[in-house]
C-alpha cells in the first residue's frame, strides 16, 4: 500500500526537522535574518530569490503543521506566507 502525498511528505522531512532542532536557536534566527536582509538590500534578482526561499520554507513549515493548528493559527500564517510572496514578487516583477 502506497503512502499518501502528505505521509510522503511528513517521512521525508523527518531527518531535516531533527537537523533543524540542533540548529542553537540564535543560529537560526541568524540565517533568516541574514535570508531576510540579502532580500532587503541586494540587486533586484536576488532580493526576490531571498523571498521565494523565506517563503518556500514558510510554505513547508505550515503544510507539516496545517492539521495540529487552529483556523486563527493557520490564517495567521497563511498571511505570513501571503505577505512573504507578495514582497518577493514585487522584488522579481521588474518595474514598467
């Protein structure tokens, strides 16, 4: 019997969730900032390649949780993807 998209997914991202939680906390928040300030600052592809990749890991992170979370929780975040995407298309789409 084959697993599900979403076991598929789950069973996959297990070694890289224990990665994750290795990762000292300071660290993390360290490379987002860093993800966050390239996308900030750089020439106009990069900017948004920062976003797209901020917005990719949101994106992973809110369909592992999308059952265990509340109807607040998951619109909260899903605004959170919303916004992260609209900020790195506006940094790709070039300007008129």
């Amino acid at each position: 019997m084959s697993l599900s998209f979403r076991s598929r997914i789950e069973h996959a991202s297990v070694p890289w969730v224990e990665r994750m939680n290795r990762i000292p906390k300071p660290g993390a928040l360290l490379v987002l900032l860093a993800l966050l300030a390239v996308g900030a600052f750089a020439p106009l592809p990069w900017g948004g390649i920062a976003f797209l990749v901020i917005a990719l890991f949101i994106g992973w992170l809110i369909f592992l949780t999308w059952q265990r979370i509340t109807l607040p929780e998951r619109l909260m975040r899903f605004a959170v993807l919303a916004l992260v995407v609209a900020v790195a298309i506006i940094k790709l789409v070039p300007k008129g």
